[in-house]
C-alpha cells in the first residue's frame, strides 16, 4: 500500500486499501498467518475481501433496524430510550460509520416525519440538537491542522439546516484540512469578509432544501460578485443538484457526495499552495 499524506501528515488510505485491511484483520484475528497471508498477493486478498463482503449488507441491516428503533421513540418522544440507544449505537462503530449509517440518515427520515406531519417542529428540532451533538463533539476529538489546504464550510442566508454543513466540515477535518465552519444562515458580506481575510483554497456552501429561480439566480449572482474573486467555490445538496447547471453555468462546482468531496481536496492538496 501506498497511503497519500493530509496536511497533518495523517496517511489517507483509499477504500480499496481499507478493504483490504478490514480483510486482513478478520483473517489474522481468525487464527490465519500474515505469512501465509502475504503469499496470496494483493489482487487475490482483493478478491477474497470483495467475495467476504455481505457482511457489508449485515451491518446496514442492524443500521436499519436501529433506525426503525430509533424512529418509533419519537412519537410519543421517549427521550431515554431515544438516547441511550443513539448513544450506545454511535459508542460501538467507527464514527465515520456512525455518520454515514445513522446520524445523516436519522437526519433525513426525521425531516421527512416532519414534512409529513408525523412529528412535530420540537421533536424535529430535538433530534437535529442530537446530531450536532454528536458531530461536533467526533469533531473536537480531531488535531487542529496549522497547515495546508483551507476549507470553509457554511450554510447561505436563508439556509437553518446545518447538519449536512457540519458533516462536509468534519470530513474536511479528518483529511487534515484547515476548516472554517461557520454554521447556517451565513450572510455573504459576512463569508465575502472572510474570504477576503483569509483567501481559502475552497469555500462549501450547503443547500439541502430546494430554492426558488429567483433565490438562486440571486445567490449566484452574490457569490460571483462578491466571494468567488477570493476562492474557490462549491456548493452540495439537494437544492443546488437541483439546479446544477445554474451553477455550473457560472464555474461554481456542484459535489455529487463525499466521494466527489474527497476527490477535489485530492487535487488541492497535490497543488503546491503557491498554485492552488
């Protein structure tokens, strides 16, 4: 394996290398040898770990029951059975699986109760409070990076769900990024300001709620103007894949997910700063 470096030396594995490895130690804690391993060569692991995969499938299935838990407690709220079953779940698993698996996930069938009028704005709240929780506190367990590529991450005027905002942060923490977060509702004289202070090499904005033409021609029309001078630009959910070519039309880059995430801090962090 050839593990690339962050900005905070951290090595970054791809996800064929953390298969490999997963493999590797489901075999060695089974009694196997890492000699008799290592004969077989990487492609042959490969193979072996892809066909040991429906064990993926198992572990999203208890993700899915626990969601199914997690849900009935909402209506009525059993706040302690709510939270001990959230917090023993986030407790046992990486937390990068945590996020993936329950705590976005939880997010997005909540606000869908709500909309459906299944829960109420307290409960959809509560939950949201819980999530954030629990992100920034994965997040302040991370090393403050002093070098390398700068991220800002915010919410556009207007914009009050956050949760998705604070995940692209904590995903640019864990690859050695220095990151702003600046949370929602972000005015943008207030981002231009920043930017201004500090030129990022990437500014995220996240729009998970679907917008008027009108809301979005405005908004680009201030990004443009006023911030992409400073950085560079992209923008993820909903409402901007949405209206994606909006966007694009205007060299704002629109992120499909983290896998598009992390191939654009890939690219930054193999420009030399003086370039990027």
């Amino acid at each position: 394996m050839k593990p690339t470096r962050g900005a905070n030396r951290y090595r970054n594995y791809t996800d064929e290398d953390v298969t490999l490895l997963r493999y590797l130690k489901e075999q060695l804690d089974g009694g196997g040898s890492i000699g008799e391993l290592s004969k077989l060569g990487r492609e042959e692991l490969l193979t072996r770990a892809r066909a040991n995969a429906p064990r993926v499938t198992v572990v999203e299935n208890m993700f899915f029951r626990l969601l199914q838990e997690l849900v009935s407690t909402l209506n009525p709220l059993d706040r302690v059975t709510f939270e001990k079953r959230l917090n023993g779940a986030v407790a046992v698993v990486p937390f990068d699986e945590a996020l993936h698996g329950i705590l976005l996930p939880l997010q997005e069938q909540v606000g869908r109760l709500w909309h459906e009028g299944h829960v109420s704005i307290a409960v959809e709240h509560y939950v949201t409070s819980q999530i954030q929780q629990k992100i920034f506190s994965a997040m302040n367990q991370l090393p403050v990076a002093e070098f390398g590529v700068t991220v800002v991450v915010a919410c556009p005027p207007g914009e009050e769900h956050d949760i998705a905002a604070l995940a692209v942060a904590y995903h640019c923490r864990v690859r050695g990024c220095r990151v702003y977060y600046l949370g929602a509702n972000v005015p943008i004289a207030a981002l231009a300001k920043l930017c201004t202070d500090i030129k990022p090499d990437l500014t995220i904005l996240s729009l998970p709620v679907l917008r008027s033409e009108d809301n979005v021609t405005e908004l680009i029309q201030h990004l443009v103007d006023d911030v992409s001078p400073f950085t560079d630009l992209a923008v993820g959910g909903h409402g901007a894949v949405a209206v994606r070519d909006q966007f694009q039309n205007s060299q704002i880059h629109v992120l499909d997910g983290f896998n598009d995430l992390d191939s654009k801090l890939d690219r930054l962090m193999q420009t030399p700063a003086l370039h990027r």
